[in-house]
C-alpha cells in the first residue's frame, strides 16, 4: 500500500475508533468507581446541643468515624463494572482493527480496478479495434 493508504489504515483518530475509545474510558472510570467503594470512608461528624433545658448551653462535639463495607455486597458490582472495562477495550480494538482492514480492502478494490483497467486497455480495445478494422475493410472489399 502506499504511504497515503499505510498512514489511514494506521491511524487511531477516527470517530469509530473514538467513540469505542470514551466508552472504555468511562468504563474503566465506572470500575474505579466501584473499587473505592469497597474501602473503609472515613468521615468526620460535628454536632452540638443548643437550646436544651438540660445540658449546659452550646455543648459542641466532635467525632470521627469510618464507614466499614463488611455487610456491602460490591463484589458482583465491581466484577460486573471490570467486565464492561474488559468489553469496552475490546470493542476499541475490534474498530481499529475494523478501520485498517476496510482501507486494506478499499485498497485492494482500486488495485483490482486498475489492473482490469489496464487490462482493457492492452488487450481488449486493441483487440476490438482491430475486429473493427477488419469490418470496415471486408465492407469495403464487398465482401
């Protein structure tokens, strides 16, 4: 192929390919996602007691606690989420590959064109213009 055909089957900027390219990029950050979840949130929780006939006046407490996923069931979740990553840049690849082999193919269709092209030219046409020839001179001949 030559450089114009290697450089468009080669290339990676393609709307087909992009869009395949965003999915994956918003699954991988859907699985991210999905794996912090499963870490213990820590958090930090300020209240106070205004108002209350039997505390003090303004008791203000601060505490700090973590938010542990024993009982979460996030591992089909995450499994599910990694799955659409792994599917995702699957699909990506298969465009890709998808765009090079349609330009090969576009490629080998003009190849073919031509070679037929040619062909006519070399051997048809002189072929038909001298069945041509002939005609007219038998025609003339009276024949």
């Amino acid at each position: 192929m030559p450089a114009l055909a290697t450089a468009v089957a080669a290339t990676t900027s393609h709307p087909a390919v992009d869009v395949q390219r965003a999915r994956a990029a918003g699954a991988r950050a859907d699985a991210a996602l999905e794996r912090r979840q499963r870490i213990p949130t820590p958090s930090l929780q300020v209240w106070a007691y205004l108002l209350r006939v039997s505390n003090p006046p303004a008791d203000v407490y601060v505490g700090l606690t973590f938010e542990l996923p024993i009982f979460q069931q996030r591992g089909p979740l995450v499994a599910r989420a990694e799955a659409r990553e792994v599917t995702a840049r699957a699909d990506e690849a298969a465009a890709a590959a998808q765009l090079a082999a349609q330009t090969r193919a576009a490629w080998s269709i003009l190849q073919g064109a031509r070679e037929r092209a040619q062909a006519w030219r070399e051997s048809v046409l002189p072929a038909a213009r001298e069945a041509a020839d002939l005609a007219a001179e038998s025609y003339r001949a009276g024949r």
